[in-house]
C-alpha cells in the first residue's frame, strides 16, 4: 500500500512556510494516500520547551491540521509520544545508523549554534527519530519541505541498511520525499538567506497563523525586498532572494507558477506586489485562523481526536514493531 506520513513540531508560532511547504500539501494528499499526521513532540524536546506551553503546543498544531481541512474520520491525526514504536524503533535504527552520516547533518550544524558539546544528544540523533517515524509505518510517501530533504535521505538509507544488514530484502520501503510547488523553502521575511522558522527570535521575519489582516499587511510591507523592479523571466530571481521569496509566496497562495506571476508583476516594482500579496496571505490564512481559534475553544473535542488517532496509529506500528524484533532476534516477550 501507499502510505503518508508526516509531521509538524508542537514548537509554537505556525507559519506561512509550514503551511505552504507542508500542511496544505497534507490537505491534497489525504485524498489519495492512506495518511498519517503526527503532533511531533519528541523532537521538540530536543531543544528546551516549557511543559505547559508545549500541551497548548500540541492541540495547536492538531487544531491547525483540523482547521486547513484534515479529515480526522479519513487521515489519522495523533502524537508521537503517546505510540511507543517511535521510541523503541528509534534505538533500534540508531544501532543501524552510523556516527558518519549524523556528521553529515546540516540541520543539526545550525540548530547547535556555536557550542556543539552543549547541545542535547537527542538534538543530535533527531533524524534517527525521524526515520523511525516514518518506517515504524512502513510509509511510502512523506511530504515535507525542502529544509527535511537531507533527513528524508538519511530515513532512506538507514531503511536500506537495516534490509541489507538483517538479511531482510523490501521489508522496509524506501520512503520518497513529496517536496513540489513553488514554496518548498520559504524564507524569512528579514532575511532571504534564512528559512523562515518558528524558532526565529523576530516575529517580523515570519507570517503566523495567529497574524491577523493588519499585522500580515504590517508584515509583508516592511519585508526586506530590493530596489530593482520585479523581473519577466524566471532567471531575472536568481541572486535576488527576497524577490525570489516574495514572487514564490504569491505563486504557492495563488496555485499557479512562478512564470503566471511574474508575466503579470514583470517590470513593476514591490509596491505592486505587496499590498497583493498582503490580501492574498489574508484569504488564505483568516478562515483558517479563525477555525482553529474556534477548535481551540473546545481542547477535550481536539484530545479525543488526538486519542483516537493515537489508537489507530499504534495498530498500525505495534505489529511492524513486533516484526522488526523478530529479526533483530529478540527473544518474544510472550
Ligand atoms: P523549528 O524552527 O522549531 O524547527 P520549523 O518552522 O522548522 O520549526 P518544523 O515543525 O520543524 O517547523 O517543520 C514542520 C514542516 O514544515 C516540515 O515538513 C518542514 O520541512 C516544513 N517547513 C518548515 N519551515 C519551512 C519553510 N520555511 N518553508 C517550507 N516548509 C517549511
Ligand atoms: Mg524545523
């Protein structure tokens, strides 16, 4: 079968980029896959989180599945820490994985900061996790922005290991990457060299799901752009990567290209695109934001939700748990 699965960390202030470069991929693919969304809250601890703050967290980002059109009777919607699999397979691929292609990690090089010995040892075997998230459901398909392209690589070659290794041909698939569309890494407002991110400390730098019609037109106008007009052709964005930003947002909200946006803003400067930009990110986002503060009101229907999706989850993990410790040779508990 073909099969999703994907996630959001519970790490507070969604975004535009987690929007475009992953939830509303989920929404579409939801018709065609067997799907499973997950509230990662294991990862989130690899950096310090407030215990309070990341329960809100989590129904937060089950509420934003919820209100951008997961269908939780169809897809399952549930949290990782409540399925044991991701943990037990976790150490189990991590005897699988080798120190050299966690080195390779770029993700885990920014997000250390300069210090690398003071970083937690869970921010560094993070994609190890993130394997064993994906393969504990042996899926197929995992949409996910460009920035998870080197760890999705990773889940691939560590599922190869683990076949050739254990003698056990196909027995997990490689998962593809789903990362299309004009918005797979969308940038920092402030900074067209940085991803936007949740972890930023400048909320100027990102649209939020919370931001409301003023603050989203506040920000787009004050996002760092260039003097240059905009230009006709595709190639006119390269070495230019606020315009390059601004033009993929405009693509990725309208549903078109890069090449229908620029034939229509070509040769006009950012105060033409802007305020459009402005009013588009306000279409998509307030009926979201607004269904999501309506969820939000209501957290014991957003736990069931996320109870019952725990159960399917782990009917689905449990016996491919149970398969993997068998030809690891572990004694059966019985
Ligand atoms: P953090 O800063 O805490 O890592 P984040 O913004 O990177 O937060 P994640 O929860 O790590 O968000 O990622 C959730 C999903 O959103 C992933 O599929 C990731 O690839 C995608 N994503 C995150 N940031 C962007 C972005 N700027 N553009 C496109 N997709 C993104
Ligand atoms: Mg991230």
């Amino acid at each position: 079968t073909q099969r999703v699965f994907s996630g959001v960390q519970p790490t507070g202030n969604l975004h535009l980029g987690n929007y475009l470069g992953a939830i509303s991929k989920f929404v579409t693919m939801q018709h065609d896959y067997e799907s499973i969304f997950c509230v990662v809250d294991l990862h989130a601890i690899t950096v310090p989180q407030d215990p309070a703050k990341l329960k809100a967290q989590t129904r937060e980002v089950a509420a934003a599945y919820l209100a951008a059109g997961i269908d939780p009777e169809k897809s399952i919607i549930f949290q990782q820490s409540a399925v044991s699999a991701h943990a037990e397979l976790a150490w189990i691929l991590g005897c699988i994985a080798r120190i050299g292609w966690l080195n390779r990690m770029t993700q885990f090089k920014d997000k250390a900061g300069k210090d690398k010995e003071k970083a937690s040892v869970g921010l560094y075997t993070y994609p190890v996790l993130m394997a064993a998230d994906i393969l504990a459901y042996k899926a197929t398909h995992v949409p996910v922005g460009e920035d998870q392209k080197q760890h999705l690589e990773l889940a691939r070659d560590i599922a190869a290991k683990f076949n050739n290794d254990m003698n056990a041909e196909n027995f997990f698939p490689l998962p593809e990457p789903m990362i299309q569309g004009p918005a797979t890494r969308v940038m920092s407002l402030r900074d067209g060299t940085a991803k936007m991110s949740k972890s930023d400390p400048s909320d100027l730098s990102r649209i939020t799901f919370t931001d409301d019609a003023d603050a989203i037109a506040k920000k787009f106008k004050k996002a760092k752009s260039d003097p240059d007009p905009l230009p006709t052709e595709k190639e006119g964005l390269e070495g230019r990567p606020e315009a390059k930003n601004l033009v993929g947002i405009y693509a990725a909200l309208a549903g078109t290209d890069v090449e229908t946006v620029l034939s229509e803003f070509g040769g006009q400067g950012f105060g033409a695109l802007k305020p459009k930009l402005a009013e588009l990110a306000v279409e998509k986002l307030s009926p979201l934001s607004a269904e999501m503060r309506r969820l939000m009101d209501d957290p014991s229907h957003i736990d069931s939700i996320l109870t019952n999706g725990a159960e399917r989850a782990e009917a689905i993990a449990a016996p491919i748990l149970k398969d993997v410790k068998d030809i690891m040779g572990f004694r059966p508990r019985g």
